[in-house]
C-alpha cells in the first residue's frame, strides 16, 4: 500500500470544516505519511455541496475524499456520486454515526445552543429554552442561519414536525428574525459585538471559544439538546486508488484518538 501511495503522490480533500481543523487533521495524517501531498479546499457545508455537483455535471472528479453535514449526503448518494468504502475505523464508532451500506462514518457532531450577549440580555431574562424565544422581548433581536436545515432536523426529532415547522414559521414571519449566510463563528461575533442579543442555533464549541477570550457573551444548557453530524465519504470519480482510503480512514482514526483524549 505505501509503494502505491508514494506513486499516487497526491489527493484531493474537501473540508466542510474550518481551515485551521482541517489543516489540523492532515498535518496529523502527513506525520505518517509526509510523501502525501494533500490538496485542501474548505468551503463550509453548502460551498462543498456547490462544488462537488458542479463538478459532476462538468463530468469533472476532482475531489477524492469530501466532509460535509450529513443533511445534504443523501442527494449525492442519490445522483451515484459516491463510492462505498468501509473504514477498519468504522465498528469503533458510535452507533448511528456509520452508514449501514457503507457510503460514509460519522467524523463528528457539533452541538446547538441559544447564545446571547450577556451585556444586552441578563441571565434572569436569558431564554432557557426554544419556545421563549416566540415572547416579544425577543422580536427583531434574533440571528440565524439562512440554511439551517440541521436545526429543522433536530427540532423534528425533539418535538415532531408540526411543532418544529410552526416554531420556525413564527421565529422568521413573527419575530423577524435576521437570517445571515455567515459562517456560525462570524454569526458568534456579531453577537459578542452587540449587534444581535441572541443567536437561535448558535455552535456549543463556538460558544465556549469566545467566552474563554473574554466575550461577553453566554448560553443555555437545555435538557433537550440536539446535534448537527458531518460525515466523511469517497468520491465515486476518486483517481487515487490507494490514498483516498488511507485518508479516509485517517480522518477516523485521527478524530477517535481526539476524542479519547478528551
């Protein structure tokens, strides 16, 4: 396998993923294998959807192995762009987090919360759960992202689809909700700068980051909370026979040693 990778030489990655994770990740993977050259490009979810179908109505395969949320996998498995490939990785991973066929594993989850400035809006008026967010103190106060197909999802699971898809319609038409194209980290920002009181499905992750540098902001631990998984998959048009697999599998090692670290 390494004398085929050493051949190969190169593979092409796209990241759903910020750069510094990502860049995380394959200095990890260059540690073992430093004759790899590792193309990265990291778009966010919806730009590396963009970018792969665009390939492939182009008739061009130029990714090898792609992360992104799980929500938009299903279309390309539907259009046949993916290849199965099973990790040796996958039966160390949660169950529900590895396709059943083999199409993708789970690489990791990112947990929602209400994030608000903490200088705006005190604890005791804080919103403790999603329904507070529909009284008025709250109506042309809110931040959320313009394609937040995953909090749809979560909400559906926690509370049904007529409940989820009422409470989204009332947030956007009744509470006129600002519905940014940002990434959730600059969305995270604008709230710590003052320019929104709360972000409706703010990032955990991003949440702590900031409040560790001092931001002035805060957010809610809810009895119910849900998640937003990205997976990792081959590329059906993949050139690299050997490196697609070993980087593949690479992302699930890599990320499996972060979590018992933790």
């Amino acid at each position: 396998m390494i004398e085929n990778a050493k051949k190969e030489g190169a593979v092409t990655f796209y990241a759903a993923t910020n750069m510094r994770d990502t860049q995380e990740i394959v200095a990890g993977f260059n540690k073992f294998y430093p004759f790899v050259k590792v193309g990265i490009t990291s778009l966010g979810g919806p730009g590396v959807l963009n970018k792969v179908t665009t390939e492939e109505r182009a008739g061009v395969a130029l990714a090898d192995v792609v992360t992104m949320t799980g929500g938009y996998v299903p279309e390309l498995i539907e259009k046949k762009m993916l290849a199965k490939y099973r990790s040796p990785m996958v039966p160390f991973l949660r169950k529900g987090f590895v396709d059943a066929e083999g199409y993708w594993p789970g690489v990791y989850a990112i947990g929602y919360t209400i994030i608000y400035n903490n200088k705006r809006v005190s604890q005791k008026d804080a919103p403790k759960r999603y329904e507070d967010l529909l009284q008025p103190r709250w109506k042309n106060n809110l931040l959320m992202d313009a394609e937040a197909h995953d909090l749809l999802a979560g909400l559906i699971d926690l509370w049904g689809e007529a409940k989820a898809t009422s409470f989204l319609r009332q947030i956007a038409q009744e509470q006129k909700v600002t519905l940014s194209r940002q990434s959730h980290t600059f969305m995270t920002q604008l709230v710590a700068t003052g320019e929104h009181d709360v972000i409706v499905d703010g990032y955990v992750h991003n949440a702590v980051a900031l409040k560790e540098k001092g931001a002035p902001i805060d957010y809610i631990v809810m009895n119910l909370n849900h998640r937003a998984a990205a997976v990792d998959y081959c590329h059906r048009g993949a050139g690299t026979a050997t490196l697609t697999p070993l980087l593949y599998s690479w992302i699930t090692i890599y990320l499996k040693r972060r979590v018992k670290s933790w």
